[in-house]
C-alpha cells in the first residue's frame, strides 16, 4: 500500500475519532461542523456521512439526515463495505422512524398529517427487511453496525407498541454487545452502544411490566454514561429510572430523578439540552397530578 495512502486513513481515521467523541457527549451541532469539515477536506466517504447523519437525526433535520444515509448506503454497497452500508440503512430506520419530531418534514406531499406517522414507520420496517436480508449475507461475528441494527430494531417495534419483539431484538443487541467489551473492556464506542441498548431494553421491559428488570437494565446504562460523560444518555437514564420508580409507587424516589434529569439538562443555569429538560418538566408535571 503506497505511504500516502495510508498516511490518509491514518489522517481520517483520527479526524474520524474527535468528531465521534462530541457525539458521545452530545454535542451534535459540533459534530455536524466536524464531519462538513472532512467532507470538504477527504470528499464523499461513507463513514463520514453516516456519522453526520447521526447528528443531523438528532438535531431533527430528517430529509438532511436521509440524504447522508442515502448517499452512505450508495457508496458503501459500490465499495464492498458492509459495515458501513448497514449503518447506513439503520440510519434509513431511525430517521423514518423520528421524522415526526422534524415539523416541516413530509417526503410525501399526498399524505395527510394524520396517516404521517403511519406511514413513516412502514417506510422505516421496509429497512428494516433490508438491513435483516444484508445481515445474513455478511462474514460471521460481531460488529457495532450489528449492535446498531438490532438495537434500532428494537426501537421502532418499541415506536409500534410490540415491546415483545422489541426486547427481542435488544437482547440480541445486548450479547453482542457484551461479546466486543469483552474482547475490549476500554472501548468507548462498545460501552456507549451497550448503554444505548441497555436504556432501550429497560424502557420495554417497564411497558412489559418487568420493573425489577427495567431498573437494572437503567441502573447499569446510567453508570456507564456517567463514565462516560453522556449527557443525554445520564438525562434519558435518570428520567427512565424515575418512570420504574413511579410504577413501583414511590413518587419522591421518581420527583429525585427527574429533577436531577432537569438539572442536568442545564449548563451554567442555561438549557443546554432542551429535549431533556422538556421530558422533565414533563413528568414533573405529572407528578403533581391528582391520582385517579
């Protein structure tokens, strides 16, 4: 391989890494600046547009985030790479599956808002039998693409009220995670996909009445995200933890928790994370509410 060939993966790689770790904290506007920066500088890569993708997802530019996808999946499948084409169309999943919360996204003008979100998620479970088809034909063993994938799986059978085959599919997320941190206990990127996972497992296994189970599954995510600096992971874990402790009727335990998610959505007495502080206020709300 000539010197300067690997002098530029080396070089991408690298640059590849810092615009991933503000992901990790949450800094998603960052993020963006930092993979439109190694657009310009490396050209259309897949790695980077899925990673830009990512954060455009969640700062709610779905038709933005669908475009990076779309464009990854084009030339991971032209390239041979199927980590990265999977990652793409996982992208496709979550993106179709959260369209809703972008307001001015309606890629189809004939739909009325009512039967939107419906339609988004047959869209999204279209990838999703894309995603099933690719995973079978690519090499054994584990891979975060495949957490990814199974994780996201999970989230839109979550989205359509089948918690049942949602645990399903984060129990498969869950091994695998757990397989790759033990071949590397101090990988961020391993530990950051089993908290993923492990937040969405505990929110279905509440809806399933496993609330002994949820709080585990919440309680490790937490730890994890705490270590790792996650803001909205430590926010979605606090207010989830909350939610068990209201289901097992201990309100102070649950006003504690998400008053800590509230104010930790918060950075210098600002809203740094107004999703979060949303939620929060949210269920705070709710809380004072007279019991039925």
């Amino acid at each position: 391989i000539p010197s300067n060939i690997l002098i530029f993966k080396s070089l991408l790689t690298e640059q590849l890494k810092s615009a991933q770790s503000l992901q990790v904290t949450g800094r998603w506007q960052e993020s963006v600046g930092a993979y439109t920066s190694l657009l310009e500088q490396f050209g259309p890569n897949a790695h980077i547009l899925n990673g830009r993708g990512v954060s455009l997802r969640m700062l709610k530019h779905a038709a933005l985030a669908i475009t990076d996808f779309t464009q990854a999946k084009e030339l991971a499948k032209t390239s041979g790479d199927q980590e990265q084409e999977l990652t793409a169309i996982v992208g496709l999943i979550d993106a179709f599956r959260t369209g809703n919360r972008d307001p001015n996204f309606n890629p189809w003008p004939d739909v009325q808002p009512a039967d939107l979100q419906q339609r988004l998620y047959q869209q999204a479970e279209s990838y999703v039998v894309e995603a099933e088809t690719l995973i079978t034909q690519m090499p054994a063993g584990e891979s975060i693409a495949k957490i990814n994938a199974f994780t996201n799986f999970g989230l839109l059978y979550d989205n359509m009220e089948n918690p049942q085959k949602a645990l399903e599919s984060y129990a498969k997320a869950e091994t695998i995670a757990r397989q790759l941190i033990g071949t590397d206990p101090a990988n961020i990127d391993f530990q950051n996909r089993l908290a993923r996972t492990l937040t969405n497992k505990g929110v279905a296994e509440e809806k399933t009445g496993f609330s002994e189970e949820a709080w585990i599954s919440q309680f490790e995510a937490l730890t994890i995200y705490l270590r790792l600096g996650d803001l909205r992971g430590v926010g979605n874990s606090m207010i989830s933890l909350g939610d068990v402790m209201n289901m097992l009727r201990n309100p102070n335990a649950a006003r504690y928790l998400y008053e800590q998610a509230r104010e930790g959505s918060k950075k210098g007495g600002e809203i740094v994370d107004p999703d979060i502080h949303n939620l929060a206020i949210s269920r705070l709300t709710q809380l004072q509410l007279p019991q039925s």
